[in-house]
C-alpha cells in the first residue's frame, strides 16, 4: 500500500481519538494499514469528512462523524473493524491492540511462552509482577 499525503492527518486524528501519542501509533507498524482499512470501509466522502472536520472529539458530532470516529478508535483498540461481524485485520493487529497496551498485558496467545505459560509463577513480568490473586 502506498503512503499518502493524508497519513499524517489520519495519525494526529487517531492519536486525538485514542489517547495514545503519534510515535506509539507509529511502533505499532499499522498506521498505513488502518488509513487504508478506514478510508475503505468509510468510503471517500466519510473519510475526508472525518479527517477534514473532526478537530476535537465531542458531544457536538453529528451522528455519522461520531460513528465514522468510534469505528477508527475501534479498528486502533482492538485490531478490528466493527461489524456485524467485526473483521480481524491480521494477527499482528490483534497482538498490536491499543487494549493491550492500555492494560499493560501482552495480547493472549502471542507470548512466546506457549500454552499455560501465565499461569506459572516464572512467567510473571513487567508492571503485573507484584499483582497477587486468583486471576478469577
């Protein structure tokens, strides 16, 4: 896919939308694939629409815009577009989720540990070390 001249707007709007900087969108080494999915799945006149009108995200959006920028939010969150049915982009944006990163988890199933590799006492790193309880 190529890069186009309204990557830019698109990473300053998803970062505006998600609460995450410019760089931590960019490491995620999806900012071209998401501005290719929602240009698509909005269609051109949304998509310019969104990326020309929505300065701030606010109770004054029309109803369109605010599902044009739920739907972006969405896709950066969770490595999908909202359905019905929502559709999985890759494996490495589901692993790639903003929800991950927000939560300070890894993605489940994308450890390298392997299967049962949480639950044994060994696996605990990072910000969760010190967390104690039954995970239940």
């Amino acid at each position: 896919m190529p890069i186009t001249d309204d990557l830019p707007r698109f990473t300053d709007l998803s970062a505006r939308l998600t609460g995450f900087d410019e760089a931590s969108l960019e490491a995620t080494g999806l900012t071209e694939v998401y501005r290719a999915i929602a240009a698509q799945e909005l269609g051109d006149e949304r998509y310019a629409r969104l990326l020309r009108e929505l300065r701030e995200p606010d109770d004054a959006m029309d109803g369109e815009l605010r599902e044009a920028a739920q739907a972006v939010t969405y896709l950066w969150y969770t490595g999908s577009w909202p359905g019905p049915p929502a559709t999985v982009v890759s494996p490495r944006a589901y692993a790639q989720g903003l929800v991950w990163k927000a939560a300070g988890l890894k993605a489940p199933a994308t450890d390298p540990g392997g299967y049962g590799s949480w639950g044994e006492a060994g696996a605990r790193t990072g910000q969760d070390a010190g967390v104690e309880g039954s995970g239940r």
